[in-house]
C-alpha cells in the first residue's frame, strides 16, 4: 500500500471537497452563525443590561466610586491622596442644607473636578464654579428655589451654620439633570470656600459637625479584600473606624452597586444555563456535520483503500470544519453584537415597565463600584 503523505496534496484534495459540497458547507456555516448569533446576542444583551441598570443605580445612590471615607482632617486628607493603594481621589467638602429650600433637599458643599466626576455632579450645561459668588447645581434644585433653570441666572441661598443663619447672593455657572427626585447637590467654588473659610473650622471631634471636614469618594487600584484595604487605610490615617463616639472617628463605606458582593447561586445559575445553552449549540453542529460524514463514508473508504491514512482522513474533517468555523464566527459575532446592542433597549424598556419606579438609562458605552 502506498500512503500518500503529501500535505499539499492533502490540502488541495480538502479544498477540492469543501467546494464540490456547497450543500453541506451552507447548512453548516448557517448553523454556526445562528448559534453564535444566538450567544453573542445574548452576552451583548445580558452585560448591557447589567451595565446600565447598574448605571442608573450609581447615578440614584449619587456615586460611581469604589468606596468613600469621611470626617477627615485636611492633613488627613492630603495623607490619603498619596497612598499607594488608592488609584484616585476626590475631595468633597459639605456645608449643610439649604434652609430656604421649599420642596427639594438641597446640600451645599465644595468638590473638586474627581469629585464631580465620581458623584455624577458634571454641568452638561455650563460649568463648574470658579468665582466665589457662582454656584452649579440640578435642575430641579433651581426649580425648588423658584428659579428658572438657566445659566446667569441669580439666586439667594440660605444655610445655617452652628446656629448662624448664613446668606448669601449666588449666581448659576452649571446646570446638571437630577438624578433623583429626593435630594440634589449644590456646588459652590474653592475660591468660596477660601474667602469664608473662618466659618468652616474643623470641630467634629468636639461637636460631630460635618462642615469643616473632608470626604473623600475614591478608587483603589486593587478592589480585592475591599473592607480589610478600607480599615487599613483609615488606621494609616490616624482614624478609628470601630467607635463612632472617638474623637478621631473616620467613617469609611464600600459602595456596593459598583462592587456587588458575590451571589453563588446567582453565579451558579448563569453558569448552568450557559452550559446549556453551549451543550445545544454543540449537539446542533455536531449533528450536521455526522450526517454530512455518513454520507460520504464511502469516499473515505475510498481513499483509505488507496493508501490514506486515518490520520490524513481526520485532517481532510478538520481542515475543512476550520474553514467554515473562519467564514461562521465572525460573522456570527458581528450580526449578535449589533443584533443585541439593537434589542438592549427594549430589554431596558422592559425592565422599567417591570419596575416602574426605576428609570433605567441605557449605556451607549456598553463594551464602553455598597451603600454609604
């Protein structure tokens, strides 16, 4: 017997069957596709849902941050924006509500532009406030302060302050959309917060007043072991989280809409489904290409009685399933993503007829971190 170990020869013979069996080549690419249309639309559907649920979840809580630590010092704060663990930081520093607000919590504080970024609290139209009469605040703080929404526009605001009333004549650089019907930030400069920085001593160890200390929202570098990294950072600082009556009692919170903790059985349940849905796709494509083997067993007879080794017989199968694994995945993968990101919004608009209190934003940087 002679056995033919030519591999051009082999590879020409492979293309030489792959073209005569187009039939067969058709069924099995659409197949490919259609399997990899159906997972690819369901991951691009799935992720961007989650993504945007947990979007407008962070946006309602008021932060996109890892975690946030409170009633800091000031040194205490420049400590912890040169630590090593933490990524980066925000500085937020609160004043108080707004006393002569009517229908709508409004809370005056400083941020800087991390913070503003981490707290959703951007002007989309104008800007952030510079001078120390300007202020950048929601939509629906102005309207409860009986102002119409607009940049330029003045507005008087109204803050008590260890039992002084503080007032004073503000003009609107920003306007963001709020985020929640509840409560909405007021920002003022640090220029502001410079010119009056005699009625923001620090005393919260003394009288647990919150303006004159420093929050901070912030991102750790590794979001592992997040409660021992929180507690070690706060201890760096020279805080005691543990005891809240402490003079030096530092607060710290992991914020976990952006870091869920881990549910088994959720995962478990995810994990079995895509086995499933895997172990269908597979059983499909295998089935196609069994019967298209069974009906040429007598070809491959044929060349094993000429000298073709088994070995060669299973590259001619395999050659040929790779040709058509390269024309059906990318394919497959491309119609799912577009296909999904196309339904992603009906999904979403599903959910928020399911919960009708919760307005859900849809992402469009979709593959684009527990309570305080």
């Amino acid at each position: 017997m002679y056995s033919t170990r030519n591999k051009k020869c082999m590879l020409k013979l492979a293309k030489k069957d792959f073209l005569k069996n187009r039939t067969r080549n058709i069924v099995a690419v659409l197949a490919m596709i259609l399997t990899t249309v159906l997972f690819a639309t369901l991951i691009t559907t799935g992720v961007g849902a989650y993504e945007s649920v947990q979007l407008t979840l962070q946006k309602q809580k008021g932060s996109k941050a890892d975690a946030d630590i409170r009633y800091m010092t000031e040194e205490q704060f420049e400590k912890l924006s040169k630590d090593e663990r933490v990524d980066f930081v925000g500085l937020r520093r609160p004043i108080g509500f707004l006393s002569n607000t009517k229908t709508h919590n409004i809370e005056l504080d400083y941020m800087d532009s991390i913070e503003q970024e981490l707290t959703f609290s951007v002007p989309t139209l104008g800007c952030a406030p510079t001078k120390e009469n300007e202020i950048a605040t929601t939509d629906r703080a102005l309207e409860s302060l009986g102002i119409e929404p607009k940049v330029g526009a003045e507005v008087e605001i109204e803050f008590e302050l260890r039992n002084q009333i503080h007032q004073y004549k503000m003009v609107v650089s920003g306007i963001w959309e709020a985020p929640n019907s509840q409560t909405s930030l007021m920002l003022v400069s640090d220029k502001f917060m410079q010119e009056n920085e005699e009625i923001f001593p620090y005393t919260f160890d003394k009288d647990r007043q919150y303006a004159g200390t420093y929050f901070s929202d912030i991102a750790l570098k590794n979001t592992n072991n997040m409660e021992e990294q929180l507690q070690n950072i706060v201890l760096s600082l020279g805080g005691n989280p543990e005891d809240a009556n402490a003079e030096n009692y530092i607060a710290y919170a992991v914020n976990r809409i952006t870091n869920p903790e881990m549910n088994v059985s959720v995962l478990f349940i995810g994990l079995v489904f895509a086995l499933l849905f895997v172990f269908a796709g597979y059983l499909l494509i295998f089935n196609i290409f069994e019967i298209s083997v069974l009906q040429d067993v007598q070809k491959y007879g044929l060349l094993k009685t000429i000298g073709t080794t088994q070995k060669q017989i299973k590259f001619l199968v395999r050659i040929q399933t790779l040709w058509l694994l390269l024309i059906a995945l990318p394919c497959g993968l491309l119609i799912g993503y577009f296909l999904g990101k196309a339904i992603l919004p009906f999904a979403i608009g599903f959910i928020t007829n399911e919960y009708s209190n919760l307005s859900v934003e849809v992402d469009q940087l979709v593959s684009s971190r527990h309570t305080k």
